[in-house]
C-alpha cells in the first residue's frame, strides 16, 4: 500500500511463495440481507487480522472508500448519458430501500401482531 492509500502490486522476490501477513473477511452466508443492509447504508462487518499498521490502513480504506459509479458509467457511456443512468440508479436504490423498509416494517408487525 503506498503513502496515497493505493494499492500497488508488488512481485514476490526469491520464489513463488506468497507470505500472509494480513487476512481479511466478511460475513456472506446471507447475501440477500447483505445487499438489503447495503441498500439501506449499512456497511458489512469486515474482520482485518495481520500486520496491526497494515490493518489499520486497510481498515481506513474500507470506512472511506466511495464507488463513483457516475465517473465510470461516463468512460464508457459519455456524460450525458452517465448522468441520466446515474440518475436513475439513485432513484431505483431509493425505491429499493423504501421497499426494504416497509417489508421490514410489515415484518415486524407481522411478528408483533397476536396469532389468531
């Protein structure tokens, strides 16, 4: 990881043995409510053991890292049609959550309400 925290690739010297110095994981047994919690801003619980300095700039690079899909969908689609498709992505994760909200919410009633 360099000074900027960008990963670099850096070839392993003396044979083709990588050491792991630093693993990291997270829970994906449920990856329906993965993506719900996602949806709703919820970031996953990341596990980092390892080299405790290296950790700490992975963990920093997690809690920080924003995707800028416009800037993407712009290289390969051009701006004003980025702009449009980001757009539209806002509004259909906005209606994601909002739908991911009630369900949660006629969950909990449904779980709360007295059995007939």
């Amino acid at each position: 990881m360099t000074p900027a925290g960008l990963l670099e690739w850096a070839p392993q010297e003396g044979g083709s043995e990588a050491i792991d110095e630093l693993q990291m994981s997270f829970e994906a047994s449920n990856p329906a409510q993965s993506a719900l919690d996602w949806l709703n801003g919820r970031r996953p619980n990341v596990t980092i053991q390892g080299d405790a300095a290296f950790a700490a700039d992975l963990h920093w690079v997690v809690e920080n890292l924003r995707w800028d899909v416009q800037a993407d969908l712009s290289r390969l689609f051009g701006p004003v049609a980025a702009e449009g498709l980001a757009r539209a992505g806002r509004g259909a994760a906005a209606a994601l959550r909002a739908a991911a909200h009630a369900a949660a919410t006629l969950a909990a009633g449904a779980n709360g309400s007295p059995s007939r």
